[in-house]
C-alpha cells in the first residue's frame, strides 16, 4: 500500500469517527490518479460510505473489509477478494465482478443491479433484499448461501450452482432468462425456484409481507 493511500485511508477512518468534522471522505471515484487499486491489500479496511465509482479493483485483497454503503457502482472487482467483507447499503451497480470471491459476504441491501456475476463466488453469502435485477449469475455458486426478499427480475441463470441455498426471491411477477446449450429461455421466478428446487435449492417466491430475516447459517467472524 502505497504512502498516499494510507493516509487517505487514516483520513477517512478520522473522517467516520468524527461523523465528518475533521478528516476526509475517501473519494477515489473522482480522482482519476487514484483509480487504480488493482491487486491492493485492503484486508480489514474501513472504507464505509468511501466513493470508489469505477474504481479498478482487479484482484484487490478486501477480505473483511467494511464497505457499508460506498459507492462501487461500474467498478471492476475481477478476481478480487471480498470474503467476509461488509456490503450492506452499498451501490455495486453495474460491476464486473468476474470470477471474484464473495463467500460469506453480507450484501444487506445491497444493490447488485446490472452487475456480472459470472463465475462469482457468493457461497454462504447472506443476501437480505438483495437487488440482483438484471445481473449475470451464470457460473455463479450460490450453495449455501441465505437470501431473503431478493430480487432476481430481469437476471441471467446457467451452471448456476445453488446446492444448500435456501430463502425467498422475487417478484412474483418477474421473469429471468436461463442459458443452457447455447440457447437462452425465459422463465418465471415461480418457474426459477420449481427449477433450482432440482439442484438442491430449497427457495419460495416472496410473500406479500415477508417479515423478518432468518438467522444467518454463516459467519464473517
């Protein structure tokens, strides 16, 4: 990590500390001499509400990093690490995020909408009003991973794997594509979570009320 990224990121850290009276809000997005995070080690790093639009962050090391409502919106996050990371509220719109690492991640209202998750890792990941409309999960491996009232409409499905994956998706109204063979169907979401069912999925449509989360089967301890 360079000198320069430190100190932005002490700055920041001070910045959340004093709900902004001192310090600086890390803002990557906007400087375009500083966009370049690709393969950082930003392990553990506090970058909560931090603006890193379109910042790249190819094979970047953010393993447990807190990145609670940033901006991440179109930033490049292939092969980049963020198990156990903290995503919640936090804008990954239009990502590309291509054979990254997301197991036992919390994507809490998180808006992955736009976003390719080819061959993603969100295994034991724990989507809570998850919005995942329009994004590419094919190849992905969701096994094992808790969603509640996440929305899939629009989104794309193939060798998905989803073994052990269990929660409610939706709308009930919403249609998906699914690819296989080179060919590409549409489907209901009510005939996505009959087709999953198959593959060990145990998933329901969203209900008009649907309450509370369950417990998280997983851990970012």
């Amino acid at each position: 990590m360079s000198d320069t990224l430190a100190a932005r990121l002490e700055a920041h850290r001070t910045w959340l500390r004093t709900s902004g009276a001192d310090g600086a809000r890390l803002a990557l997005g906007s400087d375009a001499s500083a966009s370049d995070l690709a393969g950082a080690d930003l392990r553990g790093a506090d970058l909560a509400s931090a603006d890193l639009f379109g910042v790249d962050l190819q094979r970047a090391d953010l393993r447990g990093a807190d990145l609670s409502g940033a901006l991440l919106a179109g930033a490049d996050l292939r092969g980049a690490d963020l198990s156990r990371a903290r995503l919640g509220k936090a804008d990954l719109s239009g990502v590309c995020a291509v054979g990254a690492r997301l197991h036992r991640t919390w994507l809490v209202r998180t808006d992955l909408t736009g976003a390719d998750l080819t061959e993603t890792d969100l295994s034991g990941s724990y989507l809570v009003r998850t919005d995942l409309g329009g994004a590419d999960l094919r190849g992905a491996d969701l096994s094992g991973a808790d969603l509640h009232a996440v929305l899939v409409d629009a989104s794309t499905w193939g060798a998905t794997t989803v073994r052990g994956a269990a929660g409610t998706v939706g709308p009930v109204d919403g249609v998906v594509d699914l690819t296989a063979d080179g060919a590409t169907v549409q489907r209901t979401v009510p005939e996505l979570v009959v087709l999953l069912a198959t593959d060990g999925a145990t998933l329901a449509t969203v209900p008009d009320d649907p309450g509370p989360p369950p417990a998280w089967r997983g851990s970012i301890a």
